[in-house]
C-alpha cells in the first residue's frame, strides 16, 4: 500500500479525492438530500442536467408556437383570453428553466444559441401542425398531461433549482391540462361534426403523445445514470404506462375511441398498448417531422427580432451599473 502511494502521480491523486467526492456525493444522493449550484458534483451530473433543463426551457419556449397559431382563431373571446394566458405561462416556464439551467454554468446565450443553430434538442411532440381547434384541446389535454406525469416527479429532482422551478410549472401545467379537458368536452357535447374534430384531433396526436416519454427502457441513453442521480424518479415506460391508465378513462368519459384496435386491459388493471413505431419518432428528433423546420425558422425570426430589446436590456443594465458605481465612490 505505500509502495503504491510513493508511487502514485498528482493526477492518480486528484482521481482518488475525486473518487471519494464522488462517493461522498452518491451518499448525498441516496440519502434523498438536495445539491446546490455551489455544492460539489461530478461533471457528468452537471451536464446530463444542463441537458435535460435546457432541453426542456427549448422545449416550453418552442411549444408556444403550435398554440400561438390559433390566439387570433380562438372561437370566443373567452377562448383566446384564456390561451393568451395559457401561452405567456409557457414563456414564463421557459425563463424560470433558463433560469435553473445557468446555475449549473452555462449562460442562457450559449443554451438558446444550441438551439437555434440545431445542436440542442426540444420535445418532438411540438413539430406537429395544429390543424384544428380541436387541437388545442387536445394538446391541453394530451400534451400537458403528458407533462405533468413526467414532471410531478421532478418536483423531488436531486437538484434544488430544478425541482423548485417545476413545483410552480406543475401547478400551472395542471390548469392547463383541465383547461384542454373542458375544451375536448364541449367539442364531444356539440354537434356530430364538432365530436368528429375532437375524435380527429385525438387519432392524430394519440402516438406522437406516447412518443414524449422518450425512448422504451431498454435503448435509453441517459435512464440509468439519471434514475440513480436521482434526477428521474420513473422510467421512460413506467410513466408512460401511468399516463395511458389515467387517460384511457378520461377519453371514453368523452365518448372518444383511442386509435388503438389492438389497446386491451389486463389482469391487474392497466391498459396494454400496441406497438409504438419509433421510426417515426427517430425521423423527427432527426429534424424530418411535419413541423421542425417551421418551428426552428419561427425561433430563429424571433430571436433576432427581439435583438433590439436584448439591446437595450444590456445598455440600460451598464446604464445603471456605472450609476450606482458612481454613487458608492462618492
């Protein structure tokens, strides 16, 4: 053992604190305590999270675009003030994310401009047109319920800023989602043709839904590391499988029929589905879906429109900073 000591170099030393750093992180970990932005972690925690929440602040900022479509088109007054709404808390959800994300060292510049140039990824469930009103119900009903199964758990993520920034989008995300419902019930309590949109709407967006958890367990990237860092709580298909119990029970309240011939229940209760065609959802994420290159056009428009405002943002910040300066010498 001293022979081996003599003779290790500085790097084998700093790889043997860094060793038990990381031992003593996993210990943190296990013991369900938070990590702060200023506590130690490994670099490969700090990047699978700076992923995943840039990711996801892409992908509440992007998934203003589909809805933003129809604020002019909305059927009442009523209807678009409530959408309105609904769209500026998406925005707020993508700032609070950009927000958490800077904790772990990147600046909010360098995440957006991964995105606009295709580096960064968002959720492929929002390169898909929305071609009807009925649509809008459904991405409340669907989309967001979608992401409050994935994101309850996040509530407990390891990581304080992430976890803090998703117990307030929950709350949101969870009107939302009852806002979709209502949307989807008047529709099915109209007329034959309203009900026909609604169950349209619900053929067309059902897989690409299943597609949002991610790949099935067994060919996802990034599960295991983040389940043991305790960044996901549940699987890919575990989740997945805790939406299509919750929501196959709301769709026939509805009066809607799941574009699954194959859809059974099984002996414990829980509703098997048929097999999901991930060539479609690798087509996507690959940029070929109906929508990508839209929505990254519509980004990239808006972000250099607005380079005006971030202008002046800054100048005025300089503005106020050399104020105060000048203040504290005198």
């Amino acid at each position: 053992m001293y022979t081996q000591a003599l003779n290790s170099s500085d790097g084998d030393l700093g790889q043997v604190e860094d060793a038990a750093r990381a031992a003593q992180f996993q210990a943190r970990i296990d013991a369900d305590e938070r990590i702060e932005p200023n506590d130690w972690m490994p670099a490969a925690y700090r990047k699978t999270l700076t992923r995943q929440i840039s990711q996801h602040a892409h992908s509440e900022i992007v998934g203003m675009l589909p809805e933003g479509n129809w604020i002019t088109r909305a059927p009442t007054l009523r209807r678009k003030a409530a959408l309105l709404a609904k769209v500026q808390d998406e925005c707020g959800h993508g700032l609070y994310l950009y927000a958490a994300a800077e904790t772990l060292g990147s600046s909010r510049e360098e995440l957006v401009d991964a995105m606009l140039a295709g580096k960064a990824k968002y959720s492929s469930i929002f390169n898909y047109p929305t071609l009807t009103w009925a649509d809008i119900g459904t991405i409340g009903w669907l989309v967001d319920g979608a992401a409050i199964m994935n994101q309850i758990p996040l509530c407990r993520c390891s990581y304080g800023p992430y976890a803090r920034a998703m117990i307030r989008v929950c709350k949101e995300e969870s009107f939302h989602q009852r806002q979709g419902f209502e949307i989807m019930l008047t529709l099915c309590r109209g007329s034959e043709e309203q009900k026909a949109m609604a169950q349209n709407a619900l053929d067309r967006w059902w897989w690409p839904v299943l597609m949002m958890f991610g790949p099935p367990d067994q060919v996802s990237q990034h599960s295991d590391t983040s389940t043991r860092w305790k960044i996901k709580r549940f699987s890919n298909d575990e989740l997945r499988q805790k939406f299509v119990d919750a929501t196959v029970p709301q769709a026939q309240f509805l009066g809607l029929t799941i574009p699954d011939p194959g859809m059974k229940q099984n002996a414990d209760g829980n509703w098997e589905y048929s097999a999901i065609d991930w060539e479609e959802f690798k087509q996507v994420l690959a940029g070929n879906g109906p929508c990508n290159r839209e929505r990254l056009a519509a980004r990239r428009k808006a972000h250099e429109d607005g380079a005006w405002v971030r202008e002046a943002a800054m100048a005025y910040a300089e503005k106020r900073k050399s104020r105060q300066m000048a203040q504290a010498a005198e």
